[in-house]
C-alpha cells in the first residue's frame, strides 16, 4: 500500500509539475505573442512611414532626372479665359496619361505660361506615380543629345532613354525645324510611346501647319493630335498675376501702379517679374514711393512695357483709309448710319485712332464723322476699356498703326 501511495503520490507530483511548467511555458508564449504583435504593429508603422519618406525620395529623384522644375505646379499657375480649356486638358493629361488627349499639342506667343502649364504635367504625374518615367527637355537640348550620342557612336543610349518613357514632355518644338535628322527620330519615338499608349505633350510657338522643314510624317501626327492653343491673357488676369507675384516677394505696391504695370506689359507676361524688381528697387534705394508720372520720367518701366507702334499728327481722311483697308469696307460706310456690329466697331476705332493720334478736337473729329462729341467720346472710351480685356483687339489696332508707317 505504502508503495501504491508513494507511486501516485509522485505520479501526482509530476502531473502537478508539467501542468505548472506548461501553464508558465503558455503565459510565457502568450506574452511573446503579445510582444510580437506590438513589434508587428510598430513594424508596420515605421514601414509606412518610410514607404512615404520613400515614395517623397523617389519623387525628388525624379524631378531631377526628368529636368522639371518643381516650382511649376498647377496649384500656383493663375487660369484665366486666355488659357482655361488649356488648363483643364492639362490637369486630365496629368491624372489619367495616354488615355485623352494623347498627343497632347499646345501653341502660343513667347511668355505666356507655355512651360508652366507643360511642367506641371509632368509635376503632377509624377506626384501620382513617383517611379514613372518623366522627361521634360527643349528642342534644342533633344538635337545635341542625339548629335551627342552620334558623335561617341552610342546612338542605342538616345534611342533606349526615350523609347522607355512614361511621359514625354517636348517644349520648343519649333526649335527642331530644319533639323531633319533630329525630327525623323523623333518620329520613331513618336511611334513607339504612342504604340505603348505613353502620353506624349508637345508645346511650340506655333500651330502644326506653319512647322517648315521638319518630318512630314511627324507633322501629320501632331496635325491629328489635340490641339490648343494659349492666348496672351487679358488685362484681369495679368492683374491677378501681379498680386500673385507681389505676395510672393512678401511686399505690397500702390493699386494704381499694378494697374499701370498690367495695361503695359501685354504680351509677354515673364517680363512682370522684372517690371516689380525694378520699381521694388527704385523706391528701395530712392527712399520714395514713385506714382505713375514718376514712373513714367524716371523710366522705370521702359525695359519691360509691351512697346506699341508708335503713331503721331495723322489726318482723319488718313485714318478712316487704313481703318476701311484694313476691315475691307467702303469709308464712306464710317461716317454712314449703318449700325450693324462690324461697321459700328471699324467705326469706334476709326474715332479712337482720330482721338489718339490727330489733333482735332473731339468736336472736330465728330463732325468728320457727321457724329456729335459725345459720340466719339463714347467711341473712344469704349475701345479703351475693351483694350484692357481684348487682347486680340491690340493686336488689330497695332496693326492697323503699323500700316500707316509701311504706307508713308
């Protein structure tokens, strides 16, 4: 009997014992799997963490690669009516790349946020996808990289570095006219990204049909290709890009004197940086704060305002003939009763032209257009106010002035 109890009682003891063990062995895994779990937890914090420090890496690297500017962004380029569809076909290319628009083809005078517009594609697609492939170069800098690589017989690095692009951005394309070779390998890039279904943009000074000497067949697929254009923008959007470029540089001019800035620098739009330094200069070290007539005599502005063609004593009987040539009428229909919308603006500008440029007074110029002086007051001012938001009326009215020096 002793032995049965001594043979259970150990029995029971070692029982008792492995329980124990096992029960320590199993808080022991529990809290190893509890630590396991919160070094899960801050594994994957620091993983998503670094995935964003990466990804932010990854976008630097190829801004600086695909030789964009990062200051151009959508986010601070200033839309107006001059350049609102451009903007929103750029901003679709940008998101959703070789699907719409693809080619891509914008045209427009020199100064007019061409290159923004183009680098902020190539900005916003590559904060959508840090990894792509972006590259963004000027027509000039595309023909020395191929002659380059002629030139050290390793033509295959040219072809391979733009054949696997994910977006290619071609600014100044008007730079490769002439360059035959140049644009027959552009073509077969052409037709590789677009057999990929790569988006490609192209941006130049002028629309596809007045391209001379370049590839024909390259022409014929940017003639097939979406096509916009920008216009030089209006008196209220240069306005807006003066405050904006004001606020900027962290400083405030006079109202009256963005207003002047923004009436004379029409066309291209780079030279307002410059206007602000200037006048931001003068009154810095002058200690003043120059008005419009100071402005004007100290010649602040002079390297930077659109210049217009100038225009000085002409005759009415001068003045209605350039005006009727120009718009192919009768003169005899600027003194009529016809009020018809095209006749009634040859006419206002006729009456503006007599008042800017002859020395009659309103009252005379009213006469010889059998009208009353508050006839061509209104006339006159009305052209004035539209010039401030019709660009392509300055251009009209420049050239009309032009005419009168080719034809003296």
């Amino acid at each position: 009997m002793p032995d049965t109890v001594e043979t259970f009682l150990n029995e029971w003891s070692a029982v008792k014992n492995k329980n124990r063990v096992a029960g320590i062995v199993g808080r022991r895994q529990t809290n190893k799997n509890k630590i396991v779990g919160k070094q899960f937890e801050f594994d994957k914090k620091i993983t998503n963490e670094n995935i964003i420090k990466s990804n932010n890496i990854n976008i630097e690297k190829n801004i600086e690669k695909s030789n964009l500017n990062k200051k151009f962004r959508f986010d601070n380029f200033i839309q107006g009516n001059n350049n609102k569809y451009v903007f929103e076909a750029a901003k679709l290319v940008s998101s959703k790349p070789g699907i719409e628009y693809n080619p891509l083809y914008i045209y427009g005078s020199v100064g007019i946020g061409k290159t923004h517009i183009l680098q902020a594609i190539g900005n916003n697609y590559l904060e959508i996808k840090p990894n792509a492939k972006v590259c963004y170069i000027d027509g000039s800098g595309f023909r020395d990289e191929y002659i380059h690589g002629l030139q050290i017989k390793k033509p295959d690095i040219f072809k391979r570095k733009y054949k696997s692009l994910d977006m290619f951005l071609l600014d100044d394309l008007q730079l490769l006219e002439s360059a035959q070779e140049t644009s027959k390998e552009l073509f077969e890039i052409f037709q590789v990204l677009d057999n990929a279904g790569k988006q490609m943009v192209f941006v130049s000074d002028k629309p596809p049909k007045e391209l001379r000497n370049i590839e024909a067949r390259l022409k014929n697929r940017f003639e097939k290709s979406l096509i916009l254009s920008i216009e030089p923008p209006q008196y209220e959007t240069r306005l807006a890009i003066i405050e904006r470029k004001i606020n900027d540089l962290n400083t405030s001019i006079d109202e009256e004197i963005m207003k002047y800035m923004a009436e004379n620098i029409t066309t291209d739009v780079r030279k307002i940086e410059g206007a602000i330094r200037s006048y931001l200069s003068v009154r810095d070290i002058m200690k003043i704060t120059p008005n419009i007539e100071q402005c004007e005599e100290m010649n602040i502005f002079k390297d930077y305002f659109t210049s217009k063609p100038k225009l000085q004593n002409a005759t009415i009987r001068e003045i209605k003939k350039r005006v009727s040539d120009y718009y192919e009428i009768e003169i005899s229909l600027l003194d009529s009763k016809d009020r018809t919308k095209f006749i009634s603006k040859a006419r206002h500008i006729a009456m503006y032209l007599a008042c800017e440029y002859s020395k009659k007074s309103v009252t005379e110029i009213g006469l010889d257009f059998n009208r009353d002086h508050a006839s061509v007051i209104h006339a006159r001012d009305k052209v004035k106010e539209e010039l401030k938001a019709n660009t392509h009326l300055s251009v009209e009215i420049d050239q009309i002035i032009s005419s009168f020096n080719i034809g003296r």
